[in-house]
C-alpha cells in the first residue's frame, strides 16, 4: 500500500510536530537509511513477522556524514526541537524492514527524505492537531484533498504528570492518495491503530501513576498557584515519549507495527477485474446458495428427530443432492468420504472420452446435453460421483440436478444424474425409452482391460462400461452444435486440461446467450413461429438438436434474469416505446 503512518504530537513550546514516520519504498533505499553491515556500537538484529523481515539497523556516523545529513534534511533545526519533539538521536539512520515476498522496503525515520512528502506530512501533522480533531479532541476523523492526500488521523492522549492537564495530546496519522482505498480500508485501520494506541496508553498510565504514587502533582499546584506555570516546571515542559512510557525499545516496536500496518492493509483489500455481468452460472449458484441458507435457517431439530430411520439410504442420497449445486463454489463440502477418492476415478471429459470409447461417450454427451436422465449403475460410489462432477461441467448449473447415489429408481423430473446400486430394478419403459441412457459399470472380464492409458494410483482397469439407451445416437448424425465443438476440442492433443475447460466455459457462454435471446423473443415478446423460425436461422440453431438444446437450457436460466426481463416489459416505459 502506497502510504504513510506518522505519529504526531502536540508540543507546549512548538506547536505540532511529527514524532516518527514509516514508508513505503519500491526503490533503492533514501541515504540515511543504511542497509549495509553494523560496525561499531550494535549489532544487526532480524526477525520475521507475516513475510516481513525485521531488520533495525544502527551505524555510526562520521561527524561529516551527519552534518551533511543535517542539512539536507528538510526537517526542523535542531535548535526548534525539544526532548517532546524528537524521536531518534541525530545520528540513528532510522528502521528499515524488507517484504522478501513483494521486494518493498518499510523505512522509518522522524521525517520523510523527500521535501514533497514531508511538506504533505507536516501539513497532515498540524491540522490533525489543530482544526481537523473529533468532538473531545479524541478520536478518528477523515480530511485532506487530491492535491495533499486524504488522511485517516486517530488523536489520543497520553498521561504525563508533569503535562499541563496531566496529559499530552498525539495522534497516529495514515496519509495516501487514494480516496476509495483509504475509506474503505477505515474500519481495519480504526482497530489496529485503536490497538497501538491502548498499548501507549497502558504503558503510560503505569508511569504516570507511579510519579503520581512517588510525589502528588496535584497537590504540589494547589501550593504553587500563583506560580506561572511554565516557570514551575524547572524545564520539564517536554518529556520524550520513551521517558512517557518507560520502554526504550519504543520506536523500534513501532516501526515493527506501523510496518505490519501497512502491509496487512495493503494485502487486506485487491482489485479484481469484472469484464462483465455475473453469468448465469454465477447468478444461479448464489441463488441456490440462499435457498439453501434459508432451509438451513427453517429446519427444526425436533423434526429431524422424527424421521424414521428406515430409509437411511435415501436420506443419505438427498443430503448429497442438496450439497451436490455446491461442489463448484465450496470444493471443500463434500459429503462424500474423500479420503477414499483415490483410485478408480474420471479425472476430465478427454479422460472419460478415452475409458468409454469416442462413441459411447458421444452418445452419453448428446444425452447429457438434450436433458435425458442419465443413469449410473455400480457399486463405487466415488466412480459414480467423479462421472457426474466430469459430466456437470457441459451443463449450465441451472440444469443439473443430480442424486448421487439411490436404491430405487427415481423419476425423470426429479434428477437429470442418477446413481444407482447395481441390484435395482429400472422400469422397462425407461430403458426403451429415448430419453434415458444407462451406464452399466461391471467388472472387467480381462485382468487388464485398459493397460497403456492410466497409472496404478487411477487406473480404472478392473470395470467394463457398456453404454445403452432406447434411442441410440447414429454415427453419422450431425448432433448439436456445442458436441462437435466440445468434441474437436478433447481431440485436440494440443490443448491441455485447463484450456479445454476454458473451451466448454466459452461454449456454455455463447448458448447460454442464444437461450436469452430465444427466452426473450419467445415467452417475454410471444412472437410467432415463424418468426421464431427466423430468428433460431439468425443464431444458426435451426437444427433440430439445437433446438431441443435450447429449449432444455432454457429450464437452467436464472430467477433474477427471468423477472429482470417481466419487470422490464410490464413497466410502462418499455410498454410504450414497444408501441
């Protein structure tokens, strides 16, 4: 993240004044702030944090070295500084912290190097301790504008028995250029600063309390109060926050904070680029998330007490189906015991392609995507599940209901994906019918049925598959569209895995807008058929497969497009610009 933090502080003798500040480097480090070896007083000491490497880094300076240094710095001279005012010694070259994972250094000085930078940090300084305060003078507040930054300013107290009010007024300011990423990120940067500001507070309050302990100042006053009171003090009008807090390691734990602060903050929030409305998928896989959520939220735990406990195999095969829409959004719910997934599973469509055989498998795809009910019959239940997790992905998710894994037969309407045990009985009417295809897994009658495709860990050997169906797919049918593309793609050698799921995600985009446009003129315009005719020529979906594809895709369109588009016609707008 592109910003500073700075604490500031509020001196009696002064005005504002910034105490310590941390930025953000992508380039070679300021001079000041050395990354070379330490000779001399201390030791380099490293430690990581959240990828961050920790390094404070003393060197001792040559009195030319810092008399050059004093004056470049654009900071104040040392003659308008008090104890109150100052953070590191005229020597220190400052913190500096490297992110390994990004190559971004975290440097920490009482000033920034640059002039620009430290005349927008010193105007952020003063009016966060002047004009721009919350009610109570403590507490967060947004200012600033495009041409100094907006800055997040936290104003806070912290006790000194000595102080004017027995206190001392700071604030922890975060300054960057951009507006959004600033105000969104206030709520993380209101607790983390919340956070640094109690621990100061805390260590603090126990000096002060000490001090108070040792030798009353209230009462002191009370004796001296005709006294002026900066001449009472005896010059001890400015405490360092070190002395305030008793913690001589305190800038370096600062630096360490400030640091993880702008790097959580920069890590929290990420920009995503949105090339367009949410598909289909998308708006449906929320749709059914809700649904869910909402179930969940109805269900009543006496209720589910009541269920008899002889069917225990078709409750196990609805709570599957109820996390089946699931396994695309959350891979991670899955009902089934997934440290058994392991051997006999279809890993992709091209692998299931070459197992069942390029005709097989061109019928059990031309029935997936027409909306016939397809049925699996084995014992493996895990072989079952792979074949509907490969086979979902040529359907919209709108048009996949699928039941795992069932010992009776279930209807059409119900499911679209049927697993079943191998000792069911299916009706003689579904098997001859044309709107069913079966896939029977059996074993092998051959020791190695497949030896040169797969290794051992998947190797799928040991079952025969034999496809059928009462309306069998002609080899030199034409078919839908979207089949002969999804099959030139799994052909296609040159095309890996991942590409070819980019493919069927393009192909399934590209129909699934012709079934918009079809939904559209159809049932939202009712226009005659013969214009519908037209139309379909238009799409190039005249054929009679892609027909019959269209009208079955149709079912898997979202609820929020289909009352989008009935709003949109009953709203008298549209109504008269029709007209």
């Amino acid at each position: 993240m592109n910003a500073i933090v700075a604490l500031c502080h509020f001196c009696e003798l002064h005005g504002p004044r910034t105490l310590f500040c941390t930025e953000v480097l992508h380039s070679p480090l300021p001079q000041g702030a050395s990354s070379g070896d330490i000779s001399g007083q201390n030791e380099q000491a490293e430690e990581e944090e959240g990828g961050i490497q920790m390094s404070s880094r003393i060197r001792s300076h040559s009195p030319a070295e810092g008399a050059s240094a004093d004056s470049s710095s654009p900071g104040p001279k040392k003659s308008d500084m008090c104890e109150g005012c100052r953070s590191l010694a005229g020597g220190h070259p400052g913190y500096v912290s490297h992110d390994k994972e990004t190559s971004i250094k975290y440097v920490s000085h009482q000033h920034p190097n640059h002039p620009q930078l430290f005349s927008i940090v010193r105007q952020a300084c003063v009016r966060s301790l002047s004009c721009e305060v919350c009610p109570g003078r403590e507490g967060p507040i947004f200012f600033g504008d495009e041409q100094h930054g907006f800055v997040f300013s936290h104003t806070f107290f912290i006790k000194d028995s000595l102080a004017r009010g027995f206190q001392r007024w700071y604030s922890i300011i975060t300054i960057m250029m951009d507006r959004i990423y600033l105000i969104n990120s206030w709520p993380f940067l209101l607790g983390k600063i919340r956070g640094i500001i109690d621990e100061l507070q805390g260590k603090a309050l126990k000096v002060f309390e000490a001090e108070q302990y040792g030798c009353p100042q209230r009462a002191q006053r009370m004796n001296t109060a005709f006294t002026p009171f900066l001449h009472q003090r005896n010059g001890n009008a400015a405490r360092s926050l070190t002395s305030l807090t008793n913690d001589e390691n305190l800038w370096a734990c600062l630096h360490t904070s400030f640091a993880w602060l702008l790097k959580a903050c920069g890590s929290r929030l990420t920009e995503k680029l949105l090339e367009g409305a949410p598909t289909e998928d998308t708006l449906v896989q929320m749709e059914k998330l809700a649904d869910l959520k909402e179930e969940s939220e109805g269900w009543d735990g006496s209720e589910e007490e009541e269920k008899p406990s002889s069917q225990p195999d078709v409750v196990e095969g609805q709570e599957l189906s109820k996390c089946s829409p699931e396994t695309s959004l959350m891979p991670d719910c899955n009902s089934w015991n997934v440290a058994h997934r392991r051997l006999s599973v279809f890993r992709s469509l091209r692998h299931m392609r070459q197992v069942l055989g390029a005709s097989a498998f061109r019928m059990l795809a031309w029935h997936v995507l027409m909306g016939n009910q397809v049925i699996w019959k084995a014992r493996d239940t895990d072989l079952v599940q792979s074949a509907f997790d490969v086979l979902r992905t040529m359907l919209p998710v709108g048009c996949v209901r699928i039941i795992p894994y069932s010992d009776q037969y279930e209807e059409a309407y119900r499911c679209n994906f049927l697993g079943l045990s191998p000792h069911v009985q299916i009706p003689s009417h579904i098997l001859s019918s044309e709107f069913a295809v079966l896939v029977e897994v059996r074993a092998a009658t051959r020791s190695s049925l497949y030896p040169t495709l797969f290794d051992e860990e998947q190797s799928l050997n040991k079952y025969e598959f034999v496809v059928t169906s009462g309306s069998p797919v002609a080899a030199d049918r034409v078919g839908p569209t979207i089949l002969n593309k999804i099959e030139a793609a799994l052909t296609n050698q040159n095309l890996s895995v991942d590409v070819v799921d980019q493919c069927l995600v393009c192909l399934k985009e590209e129909w699934m807008n012709k079934v918009k446009v079809l939904f559209k003129f159809t049932k939202v315009d009712s226009r005659p058929k013969e214009d519908t005719q037209k139309l379909l020529s238009i799409l190039g979906a005249a054929e009679e497969d892609n027909v019959k594809l269209l009208k079955f895709w149709m079912t898997g369109l979202s609820k929020t497009y289909k009352s989008h588009l009935m709003s949109t016609v009953r709203s008298p707008t549209s109504s008269e610009s029709r007209n």
